[in-house]
C-alpha cells in the first residue's frame, strides 16, 4: 500500500489594510495566476533567476488581514474591475478565493471611541494571527502592511502601523512594510525586532516614480553629468491619494523619494516632489519628473519623464514577491533586517546600494542563497 501523498506546505500572507485595492488585487491575482487565467506579468519570483531558491508556490498562499472597513472582499474586486484596475469577468471568476480570504479578514484598530490600551490592542491583534495559523493549519504566516499612509509619529505613542508590526513580531511572523508608515521604524520597538529572531523588510514599495529615479539617479553620476534640479509632481487618487492630501503623510512619503537621488547622486539638488490628490483618477496616478542638468562646458538641458500607472496592479506582484521571500527566508532561519529587499522599497532598511541595478544583483545573489543546493 503507497503511502499518502505528501500535501505542500501552506502559507498564510496577513495584509494589514486586507480591503484596500492593493490588497484586493494581491488576492485576486494569485487566484487568477493560479488557476492559469494570467501570465505572471510583474512577479519577480516567477523569472527564471528565482526557479530554483524554494518559494512557495503560489498556489499554497492563503490570505487573511486586519482592516478597519466593511467592504467586502468581493464587492470591492467588482469595484475595481469596474475601474479598469481587475480585468472584466475575473472578480467573479475568482469570487471563492475572494470570500475565502475575505472570511479570514478581522477588525483592525484603533477605531474611534476604542478604550483598549497599546498593549491590549497588540496582544488583540497578535491572538488573530497565532489564530489564523493555527486553525488553518499554516506553515507559517507573513504580514504585510499595504495600508494608506499614516502620518509620522509626533510623541511616544505607537501608531497603528507600529502596533500592527508588533503583533506581528509577537505572533512569530515576518514583517513586511510595503508602506511609508513608522511600522517598525519606531524607537520603542528597536529591541523587540532586534530580539524577535524573524526577518524583516521595507520600507515603502517603489512601483513608479521611484523606480524611475533610482534608474536615472546612476546614470547621471556615471556620465557625470550635474544635477541642478530635481522637480516632480504625482496626481493620485484613491484611498492613498486622500490618505496623502494629509501634508505629514505626504513629508512621510516624499522622504523615500529625496533619499534614492541623495544616495545615487552624492547630494540633494534643489527641488520638491508635490502630491495632489485627484478623486476622479481614482487607483491610477500619473507622476511628472523634471531634471534640470549642465553637460559638457556647463551646456544647460532638461529631461521630462511622465509615468502613468495603476498603483495596485503595480504594488500587487510585489506583494507576492515579498511575501515568498520572506517566507522562505524565515524557512531557512534568517533573521533581522533583510537589506537583500532594497530591490523593491523607496527606503530599505539595512545598508543596501540605492542603483537599481545594484539593488537586483544584491537580490539575485539572495535568491541563490536561499535555494536549496545552497544550504546543503
């Protein structure tokens, strides 16, 4: 008699903010790539420089998440698809798997009028995701945070995003913070990422005019040629568009964006990145760069670049990424702040390169070493 086929481990991915657009599009893509209805457009993972290093499979991804709204999973996928951010029809070709992460999505915090203290609300949060791995049977989870923007913190107090990260800590999982929010960037939780023995990433994911940046940023210092300005404007809208009409969550935004040109340019030029929030854009956004620079004998000229994306369908795929990665980082034992990521945020945590270019070898070169021939 043969023995029972062995089912692959299954990974839980907890996405704070698991009813925003980013969220939506994360779980219905997986569905969709795994049932073969889509290429996997935009997924790192799935390029051949990453076949042999372990990921789970796309299909063992199993999804819940904290949220403070009461849409529901598959409602907001038709939204969406309403909006040309999902293709026509596949909402309710994925419509399981949406109410099936959407059975898992709990209330997040703090909401108004809420009486519980910080630890309370970590412990609360932390139970839900010790919860969820257990009933379901997890190898393990990870938590990403995909929520809009907070503010940065102005006094001791934890902000949402910090509670979250601690619970996740808390909880034994690997944190990813996709967002420009605190998370654990916080002071007070230094000691309990520096004693949790899990990996971490972040901060900020760099979908669009970031990712521009920290491709021209390089090849103006190698041709040396003199930056003298650096201007840019964004038009979003969306949650993250009314979350950054807010000018704190916007200064929290922009200061990923000045960091790529001051690492990749040796020195800050003059210029600002502006952000305006336009509703009728809704999930789409459009960013405008404009570079003043001297070449030969101090030649004055100018590049324009425009980018026009829809900002979930760019963050999704590297949701996933990040989630697999992280994932099978924790499978092998490594811990602490993975600078192997800076591929992927506006400002990486650890020492990482700021190029483009660099950022990907350093992650090539992760991918090799968590494949299975590696620790042999």
């Amino acid at each position: 008699m043969s023995a029972p086929r062995q089912l692959p481990p299954r990974v839980g991915v907890w996405l704070i903010g698991a009813r925003g657009s980013v969220a939506t599009t994360v779980v219905a893509g997986c569905a969709a790539l795994t049932a073969g209805l889509r290429p996997p457009t935009g997924l790192v993972t799935e390029t051949p420089a990453f076949a042999g290093s372990g990921l789970p499979a796309l299909s063992s991804l199993v999804f819940g998440g904290h949220d403070t709204l009461d849409c529901p999973l598959p409602k907001r996928a038709e939204q969406l698809a309403a909006g040309g951010v999902l293709p026509p029809g596949l909402p309710a070709a994925v419509e399981a798997e949406l109410a099936a992460a959407e059975r898992e999505i709990r209330p997040g915090g703090p909401l108004p009028g809420d009486t519980r203290d910080e630890e309370e609300l970590i412990a609360a949060f932390a139970t839900d995701l010790r919860d969820f791995v257990r009933r379901l049977g997890l190898d393990r989870a990870v938590v990403v945070n995909v929520a809009s923007t907070e503010p940065a913190p102005t006094g001791a107090a934890l902000p949402a995003s910090s509670l979250y990260a601690a619970a996740a800590l808390r909880a034994g999982c690997p944190y990813v913070n996709f967002t420009p929010s605190t998370g654990l960037h916080h002071p007070g939780l230094a000691g309990l990422a520096a004693s949790s023995g899990l990996p971490y990433g972040g901060r900020d994911g760099k979908t669009g005019q970031t990712l521009l940046r920290s491709v021209l940023g390089p090849m103006f210092a190698q041709r040396a040629l003199d930056v003298r300005a650096w201007s840019g404007t964004n038009l979003l809208g969306g949650g993250d568009g009314a979350a950054l009409a807010d000018p704190a969550a916007a200064a929290a935004k922009n200061a990923g964006k000045e960091r790529v040109l001051a690492d990749t340019l040796g020195t800050v030029p003059e210029g600002q990145v502006h952000i305006d929030d336009v509703p009728a854009l809704g999930d789409w956004k459009t960013a405008w760069d404009h570079v003043a620079f001297d070449g030969f004998l101090g030649t004055r000229m100018v590049l324009q670049t425009i980018w026009q994306g829809c900002d979930s369908a760019l963050a999704a795929p590297l949701v996933l990424d990040l989630a697999r990665l992280l994932a099978r980082a924790h499978e092998r034992g490594l811990s602490g702040p993975r600078p192997e990521l800076a591929f992927f945020f506006k400002d990486p945590v650890g020492e990482a390169p700021a190029s483009l270019a660099e950022q990907y070898a350093e992650l090539e070169r992760f991918a090799r070493r968590l494949s299975e021939e590696e620790g042999r």
